[in-house]
C-alpha cells in the first residue's frame, strides 16, 4: 500500500534537502500532520533518493528491523523542503523534540543523543553535549530534569545554568560539522576559551586561546569584544538553532546598514560576509562530506575543497573466517577514529564480491555516519559492479573506484570515472592500502583468539 502511493508520488519529490515524514492514521490525542500520526522523522540531502532507499527488499538487514517494522505499519509519506541541509538537520531535531515519534525514539536512548547548550553568563559558551553528561550533570545539580523543558539543564563542560537547549540531535557527526560550518561564519566562545575580564580580576594577562588565533572566537579572551556584540552572535545562533532563519538575516542586514549608516566599514563588511556565507551555506558535507568555504569570496571559495574517501577491503585464509573493514581518507589524512570492522555473517567462503556487498549494506545503515564523497574497492569489474548493485538497490549515489594490483599485490591501476579520481591519486590509494593493512590485522586478530578458544 505505502509503495505504491509512494511510486505515484515520487515524481513530485523534489532532489533536494528536507525532512520527511512516515505516517499512518492518527490515534486519538497524537498530533501528527494532516490529521496523521508520525511513526518516523529523517532528513536528507535529496529527499528523492532518501525516500526511496527505505523501499529496497533487504531493509531489516540494510537499516533494522525496527525500521523494517516502522515502514511496514506506515501508510503515507509527506516531506518538507529546506534551502540546506544544515537547516534539514535542525528542523529534524525540532520536530523531533515536538513530535516525539514512536520510531525516533525507541531507535536510540535519550543518554546518547547530542544536545547544543547555550551556557548562561556573560559571555555565553557554545558545548555540544551528550544526554548522558547533561544528565549527570543536571541531577548532581538540581535533582531530576525534565529534558523537554529545555531550560534548567546544566552542561557537562561548565557548572553554569544553560539559557538554551537544544536538540535532541541523534547523528553526533553531522552535528559536530554542523557547528564547525555555523562557527565559520558566527565565532564563538566554548569552554577552552577563558574572558578577559576574568583573567584580569585574576591579576592574570588576558591571553588569546587557540580558536582567536585561527579565527573561531571573536576575541572574548583577549577582550576585543563586548558583551553587547558578543550577545548579538550568540542571538543569530540561538535563531538558527530554534529554526528562525528570516528573523536571523532580517536582523543580519538590518545591523549591517546600521554599521555602514555608522561608517563602521570593517564591521559591514563583516556583517555582509556573514549574510554571503549563511545563504551560501555548502554544508553537503553533513551528509557527504564534501565541505567548500564559504567564509571567503566566491572566486577563492571554488579552490577549497575538503573529501571524505572511504576504502573496503575483505580478508580471508582459503576463504575461511572471512573478516571485512572500512577506513577513511580525509583532507589527505587517514582518519582512524573512523575505522570500522565488520564480521561476514551471510556471504559463502571465497565470495570476495558477496562479503563487500554484505559490508556496505551494513556501513550504508549507519545514517549517523557521515557519508562519503567517493568509495574506494579493492578490485576491479566485479567488486565495483557489487558496490555499484548496493548502492543503486539503496537509491544513493555516490562515485566508486577500484584499485587493480600486480601479482605482487602493489597498485597497478585505478578504475572508474577518470572526473572522480583526477587530484585525489594519492588518498586512494592512501586509503585502499590503509584498508589491506586494517583488514589483514583484523584477520590475524579474530583467527587468534579463535585458535586460543
């Protein structure tokens, strides 16, 4: 019943960020949209390809089977479009938090979701926080919270009252890139960062920290701002987060035609950079990792170009305890915190092909996890044709390369669309021997303590 109406109204998804809805009929006393109950809010980057993803055969073992069970009870699909895909993120949250879906919730406990706390103080510190820490935190505090109310809480990195909450956030990832692109255009002050005046009534010289010299704090540490300019930084962010984004740029050029009015340039310029950046926000890196800045002017801006690569590879002894991994390559550096190991549960001995299909089915899953700008296979037709068979079944589009290797196993060729791999030679290859490494010390280990059991 959902797939069919979901075929007749695929043509009018827009391949845009939004959020999306599953809904069924309402019960009484549930909000929900258009007289529905919502089972299940998400966000996405093309609401299109999103969509569709939750329509392959396999979804209990691709997602789980909670979501399995949620698209199975589900009667209609609505969306909501948004200009980017930090807006879809936020505007996920809230809805979230007012909505209170059966599907969102029972996925993942309140104590690991993300919230973004505003500290209440003079100069107000921007944390990003885990349910768990505000909760102990909270309760050492003030006895039991209610997080809904969003007000009381207390961040784990301060002893201060919180003036906002918010969240829940369940993707920690995309929330942390989120604040680096919001702290590019609005700096702020965290908790490395200690005022001046406190340093000065501490008989101490004001020292600037880390982020004054690289351009993410306006100055509070070294007391080159004020309270009243600082407040009106942490105020568009505090509009941004509670999804007021006509207020923020009404309020953003109305203190910027005050500042010319004032011949206070440097600060117009300032404020007309902001506006630029915030409506030229190139945030696909939530989801895809591919982060332009927008900070600078558009002509500098195309020259700055950060990827996430991931490479897979499967080990096996005769085609025996076959094992599988994943690692990643970004900005040039290999990024081991995001490594991941993966036991082959369903593909037979020796199926090389089937064991990746079986890995990426499970990595793709992870929506928590930031997604790729480009997949890296060890191999050539057939494991870039079992990628590309995972990926088309998921609705999700992203370019895949192989490595091809000598009889010494040392890289002889790289295939696929010479547009993907043209500049990035190095962190293919990079990542793919990362992937060998990782994935031939994993085998080892697991073999190990199976020949020790």
């Amino acid at each position: 019943m959902l797939l069919e109406e979901f075929k007749k109204k695929m043509p009018k998804i827009p391949d845009t960020p939004g959020v999306y809805f599953f809904l069924r009929p309402a019960k009484p006393r549930r909000s929900g949209v258009g007289g529905r109950e919502i089972l299940y809010i998400g966000k996405a980057t093309s609401l299109r390809d999103r969509t569709r993803s939750y329509f392959t055969p396999d979804i209990a073992s691709v997602r789980s089977t909670l979501i399995a069970q949620m698209v199975a009870l589900a009667t209609r699909i609505e969306w909501r479009q948004t200009d980017s895909v930090l807006e879809a993120l936020i505007l996920e949250a809230n809805l979230v938090r007012t909505h209170k879906p059966k599907y969102n919730t029972d996925l993942k406990d309140d104590k690991s979701f993300n919230y973004v706390v505003v500290t209440k103080e003079h100069f107000p510190q921007i944390l990003l926080v885990r349910g768990k820490e505000l909760e102990h935190t909270a309760q050492a505090a003030a006895g039991k919270v209610d997080f809904s109310a969003g007000t009381v809480l207390y961040a784990a990195k301060s002893t201060l009252p919180a003036a906002y909450t918010f969240g829940p956030f369940p993707h920690g990832a995309q929330l942390k890139e989120a604040l680096r692109i919001i702290r590019k255009i609005f700096p702020y002050r965290d908790h490395k960062c200690i005022p001046a005046e406190t340093m000065l009534k501490a008989s101490k010289r004001p020292k600037a920290c880390f982020n004054r010299h690289i351009g993410l704090c306006p100055g509070v540490c070294t007391g080159e701002i004020s309270k009243v300019e600082y407040a009106k930084i942490v105020r568009r962010i505090v509009l941004l987060f509670q999804g007021k984004k006509s207020m923020l740029l009404k309020g953003l050029e109305r203190d910027m035609k005050q500042a010319a009015k004032d011949e206070d340039f440097d600060q117009a310029i300032t404020l007309r950079k902001q506006i630029f950046a915030f409506n030229h926000i190139q945030d696909v890196s939530l989801i895809k990792n591919e982060y332009r800045s927008t900070f600078l002017d558009p002509a500098q801006s195309k020259s700055l170009t950060a990827s996430r690569i991931e490479a897979y590879d499967v080990a096996h002894l005769q085609g025996s305890a076959a094992v599988g991994v994943m690692t990643v390559v970004q900005d040039g550096l290999a990024l081991k915190s995001d490594y991941r190991k993966f036991k082959i549960q369903v593909a037979k001995a020796g199926d090389d092909p089937g064991a990746l299909k079986e890995i990426l089915s499970r990595r793709l899953g992870h929506s928590e996890w930031p997604m790729p700008r480009l997949i890296v296979v060890d191999g050539a037709t057939a494991q870039i044709n079992a990628a590309h068979k995972v990926l088309h079944d998921l609705g999700i589009s992203i370019p895949i390369v192989g490595v091809v290797k000598d009889e010494k196993h040392r890289p002889r060729e790289i295939r696929g669309d010479k547009k993907h791999i043209a500049g990035v030679e190095r962190d293919i290859l990079l990542a793919n021997a990362e992937a060998h490494r990782f994935a031939i010390g994993y085998h080892r280990s697991k073999s190990r303590k199976e020949l020790l059991s």
